[in-house]
C-alpha cells in the first residue's frame, strides 16, 4: 500500500476524481508538451457525464488555456475498459496535428493510474508490507502495538508532520463552514446548512446536542467542499465531511489532544488505504459505498481508538461503518456535489459513532470481517448498473433534477 500522504490530499473540492486528478493529469501532460499549439481533452463515462457539474473542465482549462486553446470532447457514454473515469490529452501543432496523446484514468481521491500495462509513470513507492485488515489486526494482537504504531513503523519520521498540516486544515474546513452562510453555487440553489444547525444544536440538552453538532460539522466540510473551498480528502472529496466531523467533535467534546486525533487519523488512513488497494473508493467505479461508506469505516475506527477500542473491536467499528453502507448508489444531482452528498456525510458522521458505540458493547468478537466486506463492497459496486456511478444519470440524478436538466 501507498504511503498515508497518497490518501489525505489538502486541495480545493469539488471532486478528487472529477476535479483534482483531472487538474493533476493537465498538468503532467502539460510539462510536456508546454510548446503545443493546441489541446484537445476528451473526457469518457462518468467523467463526461458529470464533469461539468463538478466542473472538470474548469480544472483544466485552468491549467492549459494559458499555454493553448483547449477544445474539451465530451463522450458520457463510451467507457473505457480499465476504469469509469477515462480522458485522453492530445497536443497539436499549427496544422491541426496530433503531435501527442496520452490516455489516463482518475480512480478516486485525486489518483491517477494508467491502466493495465501502463508505463508507470505515475508509481509512487509501496510503503506497507501488509494490504489486509486481518494482517495488521494479527500483527497488533501478536506484538502488543496498535494500528497506529504500524503506520509509525512503516512511514517516515515526517508523517506526523504531515498529518498535522492535514488536521489543521480539517480543522479549518470546520471553522469556515460552521461561520459562511449563504447558498451553495449551481443550479440547485441551495442554502449553506451548517451555521444554521451549529446554532440551533447549542439549544439542545447534552444528548441531542452531541448530534446535531456533529450534523454541523459534517456539513460544514461538505459545504466547503461543495464551494471549491480547500479540504482533505478522507478518502475522497465528496466524502470529505465524515472523518473531520467525528474527530473535531471529539478533540473538543472529550478533550482528545492532537497527539491522539493524530493516531486515530493514521489508524482511519489504513481502513481507507486498504479499501483503496483491494477495491475503490471512486464512486464512478463502485458507488457512493466506496467514497461516504469507507468515510463511515474510516471515521468508526478513529472514534473506537479514541475511546480504548482493542484491535479486534477497532475492526468491527470499521466493518460496522462499511458493511451497512453497502450498495449505496452515487447520484449526484445536475452532477454537484451536494444532492445526495451532503446530507450522507452528516449521517454517516453520525453512524461511525454508533458503530464505535456498539464495537465497545462487544468484544469484538463478529462473523463478518472487515476484509470481507470489501470484497463484497467491490463485486456488489462492479454489479450495479453505471447509471447508479457518478453519471448523473440514474436514481436521485434522474428524478430531482431541475427541469430543462433532465
């Protein structure tokens, strides 16, 4: 598996897969070949289908227009045989011709890959020997370490720096929502909802408060993201709300230092790196179960570290988190990220601390392990109809869609 620093990424939202790997790939391509005359992007599948929506074209015009004209072919309905989210760059010369192309998928949190047999350009180096849950878990039992301690073991000495920089920015992202009001940009018109719900939560007694301050802050990060503000992917953009949400509240509801909520980070970084390797967490690729179910999972195993979780119980916080997300269709409205996303990251916010609840109540002793889950996350994602991906096409995308969008 990758190092933790390929999955928490600090960048502007809307989308990782639809907007910062787009950007990113723009940029490659760019560095070589900053002399073309011209660039033809074309953008297949989900990437077509909702790109505009998550304005994918806007991250790439960003970065060649100021070089070249850029003409954008969109072509929602061929996909590519390696992954939902294809594009091809070609450079061109002043008589129109195709000097150079380049094929190149984003699969989810601002990752790129080239495919099967691709030149691996885009390798970055492997950094944890063990890519399953059930590993890790039987090397913390056997050891006396927790999962945290792997990451400690395994990456170097600057990744507690590095996580740091991505908690104060998740930090941030908190702040800012919970304080900027107005409406979201789109076509849907909608409000910002987290200042709101901050406000009303402090009227509540303890026990509904905790609630609806975590709905806040969940918000409030979805909101960001949904504005282009900058966020951390956890694992992704549109799933971004879940893991800051739990950990905000609970560095200032139980006074959890930043040392704690720096190793409940590294140990919810190895749900989403595992899933990552053995899965997706694009949600062109496997639905919204692999970018707000595997924030669910991520965010379950922080809470239960937190709180004293063992190994074997961290494990079923985050089976917990994941498995009942299973099936959840991506269907973003006009394709934004904001109908359904938003309210699922308040939810799934919400049910990691049920999830860390319930682990806490057992022994951690449960039928269905983390890693199968996954397996079963990825072929019931590969089982659902691409309508249902991030095409903007199926479900909600299909029925709520302001009319002349339809």
């Amino acid at each position: 598996m990758k190092s933790l620093r390929e999955l928490y990424k600090i960048g502007k939202g809307p989308s990782s897969s639809h907007t910062m790997g787009p950007q990113k790939a723009a940029k490659m391509f760019l560095e070589k070949h900053g002399d073309a005359a011209s660039f033809t992007v074309t953008l297949y599948g989900s990437l077509a289908g909702t790109g505009k929506g998550h304005m994918t074209d806007v991250a790439i015009n960003d970065v060649l227009q100021p070089i070249a004209p850029v003409e954008i072919v969109w072509q929602p309905q061929v996909f590519l045989p390696y992954h939902p989210n294809g594009m091809k760059f070609e450079a061109k010369d002043y008589d129109g011709n195709v000097t150079d192309e380049w094929t190149v998928y984003s699969i989810g949190g601002g990752a790129l890959s080239e495919g099967e047999g691709g030149s691996g350009v885009l390798d970055t180096p492997e950094v944890y020997g063990m890519n399953t849950m059930t590993e890790m878990m039987e090397w913390c039992e056997k050891t006396g370490h927790s999962y945290w301690e792997y990451v400690d073991q395994c990456e170097d000495s600057s990744i507690w720096d590095y996580l740091m920089e991505a908690w104060r920015a998740m930090q941030a992202s908190v702040e800012r929502g919970i304080n900027t009001e107005g409406r979201l940009p789109g076509p849907l018109n909608l409000a910002r909802k987290a200042p709101t719900y901050y406000v009303k939560a402090s009227g509540y007694k303890q026990s509904l408060q905790t609630r609806g301050l975590v709905y806040a802050y969940a918000l409030a990060v979805s909101e960001e993201n949904a504005s282009g503000g900058t966020i951390v992917t956890a694992p992704t953009c549109g799933a971004c709300g879940v893991l800051p949400a739990v950990l905000y509240h609970l560095s200032r509801g139980h006074n959890f230092n930043d040392t704690r909520i720096l190793h409940a980070m590294a140990t919810a970084g190895l749900i989403g790196n595992i899933v990552k390797q053995n899965a997706s967490i694009s949600g062109a690729d496997v639905g919204c179960q692999g970018e707000v179910g595997v924030a669910c999972a991520m965010a379950s195993a922080a809470a239960c570290q937190l709180f004293g979780g063992s190994p074997s119980q961290i494990e079923y916080a985050a089976e917990m988190g994941l498995e009942h997300h299973l099936g959840m269709t991506c269907d973003p409205v006009c394709g934004l990220v904001q109908i359904p996303c938003i309210e699922r990251n308040a939810f799934a916010a919400t049910r990691a601390l049920d999830a860390n609840l319930y682990s806490a109540f057992s022994d951690g002793t449960h039928r269905v392990s983390f890693d199968k889950v996954v397996n079963v996350m990825k072929q019931t994602g590969h089982d659902i109809p691409s309508l249902y991906k991030e095409t903007g096409s199926g479900g909600l995308a299909k029925i709520l869609a302001p009319k002349g969008m339809r």
